[in-house]
C-alpha cells in the first residue's frame, strides 16, 4: 500500500523538476530577448540629432547607460546559460536521485520484507523459548523423578540385599537341617534296615523269637526317638518354608517394585527422546532460519551500506542543490516547489536513515539470538549428557535385575531342590522305600487290581513296573511274606499284556 504513493510522489517530483527546467530556460529566453529589443529600441528610438546640442550630453550619458546594460546584459546572459546548465545539471542529477530513490524504495520494501521476517522469526523464537522453558521443566521434573527412582532404587537394593541375607542365613540354616535331616534319615534307613534283617531272621527262627522281640522293641523305642526328632524337624522344616515363603514375597515385591521403576524410567526415558528430538528439530530448524537470517541480513547490510552510501552522496548533492536552489530562488518562485520536493526526499532518507538504524538493532537482534541458540545447544548438550547417564543407571538397573534374576533362579531350584526332598521325606516318613531312583510303597490293605492302581494314581504313581533282576529282587525281599500286585495288565485288549505305565510289555526283556 505505501508504494504507490511513493511513485506517485517520485514521479511529481520528476515532472515539477521538468515543469522548473522548462520555465528556467523560458525565463531566461524572455529575458535575453527583453535585453536584446530594448538594445534595438534605444538603437532605434534615439538617433543622433544634430538641432539638439544640448541634449547631447545626455545622449551620451545614455549610450554610456546603454553600453553598460549591454555589458550587462551579456554577463547576465552568461549567467543566465550558468544558472541553465546548473538547472539542467540539477534535473539530471534529480533524475538519478528518483533512480536511487526508486532503488531505495524498492531496498526499503526489501528490508520491511526482511523485518516482517524477523518478527516472525522473534516469534517463532518467543515459541522456542516457551518450549525450551517447557522443556527444561520437563528436564526439572525428569531429574526429580530420576532422583526419586535413584533413592528407590538404593532403597530396593538394601532392602533385596537384606532380604537376601536373610534368606541366605535362612538358607543355611535349612541346608544344616537338611544335613541334619538327611543323616537322620540315613540313620532311620539303618534302623529300619535293621529292623527288617532281624523281622526277617525272627520269621526264620522261631526259637530266637522272645529274645528278638525284646530287641526289636528296644529298637522300636529308639524309633519312637527318631519319630519324635523327625517331628521336631517337620516343624523346623515347615517353619523354615514359612521363612522361604515370606522371602518369597519379598522377592515378588521387589521383583514388582523393580518391574514398576524400569516401567517408569522407560516411560521417562521414552518421553525425554521425544522431548530431544522435537528439541533437536526446532534446534535445527531454528540453526537452519538463523543462517538464512545471517543470510540475508548480510546481503541487507550490505545493500544497505550501499544504499548509505548512495544517500550520502545524494545528501550532499541535495545540500549544493539546496545552495543553488537558493541562489536560484530570485529566478522563479516554483522553485521553492522543488525545495519542498527536496525537503520531502529528505524527510524519505531520515526515514531510510531510520529504518536502517532499525536493521541494524536486528543485526543486534540476531546476535541475541545467536546466544540463545549457543545456550540452547548447551543445553542440549547437558540433555545428551543426562541422557547418556540415564542410560547407564538403566544398564546398572538391568544388570541388578539380572543379578536378581539370577538370584531369584538360583532361590527357585534352591526352593526346588527343598520341596522334592520335603516330599522325599514325607514319604519316606510315610514307609516309602527308595530303590535307585524310585520309590516304593508296600501296603498291608487288601485292595483289587483297580483299586490297588486308584490308590498308586491318586499318590502320583503306578503299580511297579518289574524291568531288571535287581529291581525284582528288591520287591522279592519285601513282598515274600505277602501277596502284592505288580503293575501288569491285559486291560483293552485281551492277551496283549502292557505295564500300568503305559510301556508294552516285553518277554525277553523282563526277568523270569
């Protein structure tokens, strides 16, 4: 909108200048012709008069009067042609001076195109700083919640490290009952070793029978002994798997409590990347205006610098326009016109004065912003650094976690191992005997075949497999004084003979 009243402005200016060229060169035409008719008219209108001799003085006083003006006249037409050239000399310098200005305006709008381009970038960078004030609260309360997660974790790991010093002394302590347990058992096998040699020899000989009895008996009372130690011990050992089953907990309690901080922390640390990378882009992208505006900004300074120095030089064309203005004024008074003209071009380089003044505080403006885009690459370099020790407290945490989980397995075939030997001496409590890897129980209840195999299936086992001469020799020893089934069937097909197990039965490889 401002441009055409400029043009318009610019091009009355060129025709006034015309309109004053013109009339200079009028005025001095009409004066020289003036100057010249009056020469001919006294030339014509005074002839030498020989009957008035009076009047000759003053005939000569007036070709003197004469002669001077013609002097004169000639000095003013030289002046006059002067006065013409320095007219014409100011029309063309004017004429330039509408090209610079021309040329200026076309810079000014150049560098209100670049203002309004600053301002958007101050706001953009307004928003930058918003953000970055949002990010770096978000940094503020990620560095709270990193030092709450730190506290915690220190707080969990002396909690786990207690927990599992005290399941170790636990531990110990179950492995010195297990010991003690085991030698206990190994013991009662003795015994009942024992026990079952002299049932065995009392039901070979008869006549020894009162006196193995009474034996028998004191041995019976040591294994009422080993009865009251093995409850004792049962006790010791359901208290130590109260023990396990509380550390258990502590265990699924640190293990939730460390699931929910590596949970957290992922949240966080996902949330921080985010947050860096969107930093990262208006980083770059504000790196990416901040070069352009650099860009232009030198190409606006040095248009500039130009255009200074153009507006000097027209400023002192202007002053010995002025000077020559003023010592034309007595020639036309439409120069002051021009004057006006001139004062307004004035008034046009204060205000490009002004405006370059103004590109120049956004020269300082852009310095600001080159120190907030330093400190904000500073920052995110402190956000790297926070990111990299986050990602070693995370490694540190994963490394504990596998420790715990190590642990944690460790504890479960630990915890394993003490149930099976918990069942193991359950049922050898119960009259189970061992043989190799299996065990076997030998019931004194009179049951069918089925329902001899429904008891053996509702205790996790089967009627017993014979498939070697040491195992039929073990069940020999106990089942010779009583009828016992074995595990062998013909059950769903008639003639086909299989073990309960499920393993075909097989002639050549089963012992006679």
């Amino acid at each position: 909108a401002p441009v055409a009243p400029r043009k318009l402005r610019l091009a009355q200016t060129t025709v006034a200048v015309m309109a004053v060229t013109l009339v200079s060169s009028l005025v001095a035409l009409v004066v020289v012709g003036k100057l010249l008719g009056l020469c001919g008219c006294l030339l014509r209108f005074l002839p030498p008069d020989p009957h008035r001799s009076d009047g000759l003085a003053e005939l000569q006083e007036t070709i003197q009067m004469f002669k001077s003006h013609v002097e004169n006249s000639n000095t003013w037409s030289t002046e006059i042609w002067m006065l013409t050239c320095r007219v014409d000399n100011v029309s063309s310098q004017i004429q330039v001076l509408s090209g610079h200005l021309e040329d200026a305006s076309a810079d000014i709008q150049m560098v209100k195109g670049i203002l309004q381009d600053a301002n958007t970038l101050s706001f953009q960078t307004q928003m930058l700083r918003s953000s970055m004030e949002g990010a770096s609260a978000e940094i503020q309360k990620l560095k709270g919640d990193l030092e709450n997660a730190n506290a915690l974790n220190s707080q969990t790991h002396s909690f786990l490290k207690n927990s599992l010093e005290n399941a170790s002394i636990g531990l110990h302590m179950l492995s010195g009952g297990l010991g003690n347990a085991n030698t206990e058992i190994a013991i009662l096998k003795a015994g009942l070793k024992m026990a079952n040699a002299q049932a065995q020899w009392a039901n070979s000989s008869l006549k020894d029978a009162n006196a193995q009895i009474h034996v028998l008996r004191g041995q019976l009372a040591s294994v009422d002994d080993l009865r009251a130690e093995n409850r004792v011990l049962r006790s010791s050992l359901e208290g130590a798997n109260a023990e396990i089953q509380r550390v258990k907990g502590s265990v699924q309690n640190a293990n939730a409590l460390n699931s929910q901080t590596q949970t957290f922390l992922r949240g966080s640390l996902d949330n921080t990347s985010s947050e860096i990378q969107l930093l990262r882009g208006h980083f770059k992208r504000t790196g990416d205006e901040i070069l352009l505006l650099k860009r232009d900004l030198e190409t606006v300074t040095a248009q500039t610098q130009v255009t200074s120095n153009h507006l000097e030089r027209t400023d002192a064309q202007i002053q010995l326009l002025k000077t020559e203005l003023e010592n034309a004024n007595a020639l036309d008074p439409k120069i002051q016109v021009l004057s006006s003209y001139l004062k307004n071009a004035s008034s046009e380089i204060q205000t490009l004065k002004q405006r370059v003044e103004a590109a120049a505080s956004l020269v300082s403006k852009t310095q600001m912003l080159e120190s907030n885009l330093q400190k904000a690459n500073a920052e995110n370099q402190q956000l790297k650094w926070d990111l990299e020790n986050t990602k070693t407290l995370i490694k540190k945490i994963q490394e504990k976690q596998n420790g715990l989980e190590t642990i944690r397995e460790a504890f479960g075939s630990q915890e394993q191992l003490q149930r099976t030997q918990n069942q193991l001496l359950h049922l050898i409590l119960q009259g189970w005997e061992a043989h190799g890897a299996s065990l076997y129980y030998f019931s004194h209840v009179k049951k069918s075949w089925h329902e001899a195999e429904r008891f053996c299936v509702s205790q996790g086992a089967h009627l017993a497999s014979v498939t070697s001469e040491e195992e039929q020799a073990f069940l020999t020893r106990f089942t010779s004084t009583s009828h016992h089934w074995i595990g062998l069937t013909d059950g769903g097909h008639e003639g086909v003979w299989r073990w309960a197990d499920g393993t075909p039965f097989s002639a050549g490889r089963s012992p006679a």
